[in-house]
C-alpha cells in the first residue's frame, strides 16, 4: 500500500497485500481528506469493507490503475460505411473499406482504415492519448484522439498517401507511414 497527499485528497494505492488492520492503521492519524483509490492487485473482500467503513464518511472515488491501458478486444468491419453509419467500440476498430462523409467511428482503441477516411473518426474516445488512426488516404475534414480535435485545412486535398494521427505535445499530428 502506498499513500501520498494531493491537493484535494488523500491518494492510496492498494497492491492487494493489505489487511483491513493494516488499511485502518495507515489511515488513522492522517486528515480527514477524501479518499481516492488506485486498486493494482487483487483486494480482498474485508479490505474492500474497511476501506467503504473508512471512506464513506470523507468521500471515496476510485481511479483506474495508471499506464495502464486495456483495450478489450478488435473489431473488425469488412465494409465501406456509408453516410449515417455509426461504429462504437470499446477496443480497436479495423475497416476494411472506405469511410465516406457522414459516416462516424468511435473507438477507445484505434481506428485503422484500409481505405480512404473521409468521416469522423474518434480514437482513444475513453480519453487514452496514446491511441491513433491510421488510414491509407486520411482526407476527413475532422478527426478526434481523446479530448484533442484537428480540422484539416481548407486547401486540403488529401492523396498523400498512408498517414497515422496521434497526439505529440498536447496536439494532434499527422505523419507518413509505410514509405521508406
């Protein structure tokens, strides 16, 4: 178990080889700020108990495990998608065709388009930085990657050939890929 002070809270991170003893000791001489909970290990039932007996009255919000991402599974769509479709999917989506205008695809994981991508499409929508799109012709007019949105200039045109998006510095950049 490991503890430290934030601003706001009172941050444990629980390893999963705690005791509600040892949880109720940590805690007991520290403020009475509220609780956020890192959970890296398997927690058992009467830590868990001890630590809603502890929390419940300062406020207790648990966080997920950090660098860690889990992307459950790809998906993959072996068609075009017309205007007005819409994919949504907690991993990794691969279309195998194009994405015309007014076609949408929101994924946690990554987006890879084995065609030309001309609809919206939103990477990393559970706010993972670290996802990306891929495309063989990225000519969208808006693309998405976690709360970071780019617009493609006016004067685009597209035909560059296979781009991947991703973010770098707090934006989103695009850059060639498969040429060497």
């Amino acid at each position: 178990m490991r503890i430290r002070a934030t601003l706001n809270a009172l941050s444990i991170r629980l390893d999963g080889n705690e005791t509600p003893e040892m949880l109720r000791k940590a805690l007991a001489d520290l403020p009475e700020s509220p609780l956020e909970v890192e959970v890296g290990g398997s927690v058992s039932q009467e830590v868990l108990e001890a630590l809603l007996e502890i929390g419940r009255p300062r406020g207790l919000s648990l966080r997920p495990q950090r660098g860690e991402k889990l992307i459950p599974y790809t998906e993959v769509i072996d068609q075009t998608l017309r205007a007005g479709s819409r994919i949504e999917s907690p991993g990794t989506v691969v279309i195998l065709g194009d994405v015309n205008p007014g076609a949408e695809v929101v994924a946690v994981g990554d987006i890879i388009v084995v065609g030309k991508l001309r609809g919206l499409a939103h990477a990393g929508a559970g706010g993972q930085e670290g996802a990306a799109i891929w495309a063989m012709s990225l000519e969208a007019k808006q693309i998405r990657i976690a709360n970071h949105v780019a617009q493609a200039p006016s004067e685009d045109k597209g035909g560059r050939g296979p781009e991947r998006a991703r973010v770098v510095d707090g934006r989103i950049v695009l850059e060639g890929w498969g040429k060497k």
